[in-house]
C-alpha cells in the first residue's frame, strides 16, 4: 500500500491523540508485514516494531548490533504498507553513537513511513552497555529536533536501558528519564522494571506519558492495573514473536517426540490466514 503525505500526517496525528485521550493503550509489536494485518485485523489502535522479533526471524541475536538500519527501515517500511494504522519502530540505539547518526535515523524513519520511533541509551557493547548520561541527553536531543523539523507529526520515545543490562538502578533510571523529558522527548521508556512499584516511582517522577513493557512480573499485571500504577502506553515487545517461536517449537516437537500432527489442529485454519493476508483497506 502507498503511503500519501496527507495519510502520514493523519496516522501522525492519531497517533499523538493516543497519548492524550483518557486511560491507557497497548500498542501491539508486529515483526513482518503479515503479522501487522493480523495485529491490525484484531483491532489494536497502533502497531510498532520490535527490534527482538525482527533479529529472530532473521536467525540473529538481538541488542547485539546485529541488525543494520537499511534492514530494520525495510522491515518497517513493510509494516507500515501493510496496515492502516501508525506505526512506531523500535530504533535500538539510534544505529550510531553520535547525535548526528540518531538524527539521520528519525529522519529516515520518517521517509519509511513511520509516526514514531524510540531511541535507548543502551551501546550494544557488553563493556559499556550504557552511554555516559550527558551523551544519551544529548542523543535524545538530537532526535526531537530531528523530529520537529519533519513535515508530519512523529512521536520521539526515549529509553532508559539500564534494568535490561544488569544495571538495576532505579534512581539513575529516573534521572535519565526526567533529563530525556527535559529534552523534549514525548514518551518516556524504562523496559525490564522489576515490580509494580518501580512502574509507579516511575510513572509519578515524569509528567509525559510512560510507556511499560509488559514482560517478566509485569506481564502478570492487567491492562487496567499498570494504567492504575501510571502507564499511558503498554507494548508487547518481542512477546507475541515468542510466543509464536513457543508454539512453532511445541507443535515441532510433538512432530518428532510422538510422530503425531494433533498439535496442527491448534494452528490458525489455511482460509482465515489466506484471507488476513489480502491488501488492507486504506482506513
């Protein structure tokens, strides 16, 4: 599907509006074209991308700079074309250290189609997994005025990274977060909190909307109750691409350990996938 200006700047704006009307969204984490119209179909009010569910499916590691920025803008671009709604990506680290590379990526971003985009603070360096706190400022910097100066709106959402790489400082998290606001940033992240009381020390410390992981314990929460803790924005992450890589090695292993297909019984019927896959309405 070819994306118009016009039809940016309205998923742009939709997406924005999200953020402000009352109560808490689940943005849902596609990682291919098919699982956007299948996302799409269910009713989510906007997808984004997962860094995690891409480097899967590409046979790759993930938070390891495995994955280029050519091929995470094609993947998302694909995404993008196959549904209606906006479209946030995953943008790991920028693809580059400096402020000029984290600019560069928003505004190619924007070119693939996207309304939104994260950038963490996180290196892909297991000696230094997280940037010095001045640079990841001034990387979140970069970004929003990269943003501003594009000619649709698009959201800039700033990541703390330190409980995902053994750095489980709340307080530092927070100071980031509060410094990453000040910069500009519309949505604050902090993925990997450990507890329902991190998420509303958190939440309580910004005055932006928090978007919360639902992974670890916090998966074990509702939707209603991290809206309660402060979430505006809930996302899936890599979960539904794992949980579609659990089902694969289930039914796989059944296959092998038993010499019985019952677990294809359980798989989405052939005509409901073949219909989901038809070109999407323009919305």
């Amino acid at each position: 599907m070819q994306l118009t200006l016009e039809d940016q700047r309205r998923r742009g704006l939709a997406f924005r509006e999200l953020h402000t009307d009352p109560g808490v969204f689940v943005i849902a984490n596609a990682w291919d074209a098919g699982t956007a119209r299948l996302l799409t179909d269910l009713g989510f009010a906007a997808l984004a991308t997962t860094s995690a569910g891409l480097a899967f499916a590409l046979g790759r590691a993930d938070g390891a700079n495995q994955v280029d920025r050519a091929e995470a803008l094609a993947n998302a671009r694909a995404i993008v074309g196959a549904t209606h709604l906006p479209v946030a990506a995953d943008l790991e680290n920028g693809f580059g250290d400096t402020p000029e590379a984290v600019a560069a990526t928003i505004e190619l971003a924007a070119e693939a189609g996207l309304v939104g985009g994260s950038i963490e603070d996180a290196t892909g360096d297991p000696l230094a997994p997280i940037h010095p706190f001045e640079q990841a400022v001034e990387r979140v910097r970069a970004a929003v005025s990269a943003a501003q100066r594009l000619d649709v709106p698009f959201t800039v959402t700033a990541r703390a990274e330190n409980f995902l790489h053994g750095r489980p400082d709340l307080a530092d998290t927070v100071r980031r977060l509060q410094a990453f606001e000040a910069a500009g940033a519309d949505v604050l992240f902090a993925p990997g909190l450990p507890d329902a009381e991190a998420v509303r020390t958190v939440c309580a410390a910004l005055s932006r909307p928090v978007n919360v992981l639902a992974a670890g314990p916090l998966a074990e929460l509702t939707v209603q109750q991290l809206g309660e803790l402060g979430a505006r924005r809930i996302s899936i992450g890599s979960g539904f691409a794992r949980v579609a890589l659990g089902a694969t090695r289930h039914a796989a292993d059944s296959v092998l350990r038993t010499g019985s297909f019952a677990t294809l019984a359980e798989a989405l019927p052939f005509g409901d996938a073949n219909a989901l896959m038809a070109p999407p309405s323009a919305g």
